[in-house]
DNA sequence: TTTACTGTTAGGAC
DNA sequence: TGTCCTAACAGTAA
C-alpha cells in the first residue's frame, strides 16, 4: 500500500539490505507490461555496487557513487523484499537483483502499476516530473502556499504530487480525519489556523507510520487506517464512518466531526 | 461472477 | 494559459 512511509520503509530495507555488496546478475519474473531496465542497463550495472538511497515522495532512488541511478516506484501494490541465499523468491517478483553471497533484492508488483527504469541524475528527474516538496520535510508556509490556494477539494490538492510529494488516499483522509476537515472541501476555503492543522497531521502522521515501518497494525487504533469502513463508530466523536467519493478517490471520512468550517 | 482498489496521467472541460 | 476532473491502465482478492 504505497504511499512515502512504504516507499520509506523499503527504502532503508534497500539501505540496511543491499548496499557495498557487488551485483552478480539479475532474474525476471513474469514481466508483461512492467517497466524494466533494458538488458543492456542490466548489464551496465552488473559487477557494480549501490552505495546510497534517496527517496522524494513515493519515489525511490538507488544509486552507485557516479553512475546512473536505479528508480524504482511501486505503483499502486508493489513491494520491495530482500531474501538470503537459500531463501524462495517471493511471489510477483518482477525484478531481482542478486548480490555477493546469494542475497536478492527483489522488486514485487502484483498490479504492475509500478516500474523499475534507469535515470541518470535525482534531481533532474524530479524537476522534470514537477513534483512538489517532499511532505515530510516540507515547512509550513511551504505547505500552506501548496494546499492552501487551490480551489479544488482539499483531499485532491493532498493528492497532487506536483503540490505535495508522499500524501495517497489512506494518509490524506488519515490527516483530514484527525483535523476535522471534510475532504470535499475546497481548499481555499480553508482559513489559516485550519490549514496550519492539518500541515501538523500530515506530518505527525506520516512519521509515525515511518517510525512503525509502515506496519499498519503498529498504530494506534483510534486511527482511521483500522476504522476503514461505512457504518463503524468514529472513534472521535459519537459519529458513524462514512464513504463517498472525492476527486474520484474512495474517502473514508465522519460527517458528525469532519466539517466544512 | 462481480466489484473495488492504496497511484499516475492523458485528455477534455471549464 | 492554467486548473480541475474523469477515465483508463492490469491484475488480484474479497
């Protein structure tokens, strides 16, 4: 379920897993419409090592000291795994690099949403897609100048990675919960000390699912992530869980506390 | 068998 | 020109 505290997560498990060892050769899965490095890339790499991580938003980057980097996003249901020698390849691999010693890094996409591909500079790339700041680092009158403006629902400008780099569907209705904004309301609408609230829960509540590794049922239960569902109690206020659709998402939210003003 | 789905983006509407 | 909205993408799982 990737959103920037699973693009994250696996992010340090590519950090903590794979780097300083040398690539040995890499494995392809049933890979009919997904995205790769050509065998040529492939081959440009093998014998390398990854040395650093980087990561804006849900995009993830691996990189040798000088060379092109290795981008991997994990679209709508795609992993990052890491297995010891010895160890079976997890199921929709698409992608697996295999180090020194056995260990494999393997890219896991179900949906084949997500993509592997070559890009030679970071900052270029996200120049080039015109992605926003990264959400959680993004400062307040940063954050308020992206969100605040636009005359769209409140929930689609979260979503806007060209605003705000991270926030997907569970973590922005997770934010509006917590503040008590409904998301069809328009963003402008929005006076200031509203807007510096929810600046607070996105970040409050993506770094918590960082700090948990994205294990969702690490966190509290209160949230809404274990409440997503018509017709639960809020677990805020004496209302009832409620769906519709916003921006064309499916919203989880509570009309009793969730309000336009 | 039917339905919904966590992300992204092209294309059309305004 | 810019901003916003919808549909579509491919496959799985409930």
């Amino acid at each position: 379920m990737p959103e920037l505290p699973e693009a994250e997560a696996a992010r340090r498990r590519i950090a903590d897993g794979v780097l300083n060892r040398t690539i040995q050769s890499f494995a392809l899965g049933e890979i009919s419409h997904v995205e790769l490095p050509s065998e040529a890339e492939r081959a440009g790499l093998t014998g390398t090592q990854f040395t650093r991580t980087h990561r804006h938003g849900k995009y993830i980057f691996v990189g040798s000291a000088d060379g092109p980097w290795l981008h991997i996003h994990l679209g709508m249901a795609g992993s990052i795994r890491v297995t010891q020698a010895g160890e079976d390849t997890p199921k929709y691999a698409r992608l697996s690099v295999v180090f020194d010693g056995g260990t494999r890094l393997h890219f896991r996409d179900p949906r084949k949403f997500g993509y592997v591909r070559m890009v030679p500079d970071v900052d270029a790339f996200i120049a080039d897609k015109g992605l926003g700041p990264d959400a959680l680092g993004i400062g307040g009158n940063a954050f308020a100048q992206a969100v605040g403006g636009t005359r769209g629902a409140v929930k689609s400008a979260l979503l806007s990675q060209k605003k705000l780099a991270g926030v997907g569907n569970l973590w922005a209705d997770e934010a509006l919960y917590r503040v008590g904004i409904d998301p069809a309301v328009r963003a402008c609408d929005l006076d200031a000390v509203r807007i510096g609230g929810l600046h607070s829960a996105v970040r409050e509540i993506l770094q918590t699912v960082v700090e948990t590794g994205a294990v969702y049922a690490k966190l509290p239960r209160d949230w809404l992530i274990h409440n997503r569902e018509a017709g639960v109690p809020c677990t805020r206020c004496a209302g009832e869980i409620t769906k519709k659709t916003v921006g064309g998402r499916t919203s989880y939210y509570c009309p009793a506390h969730q309000v336009a003003a």
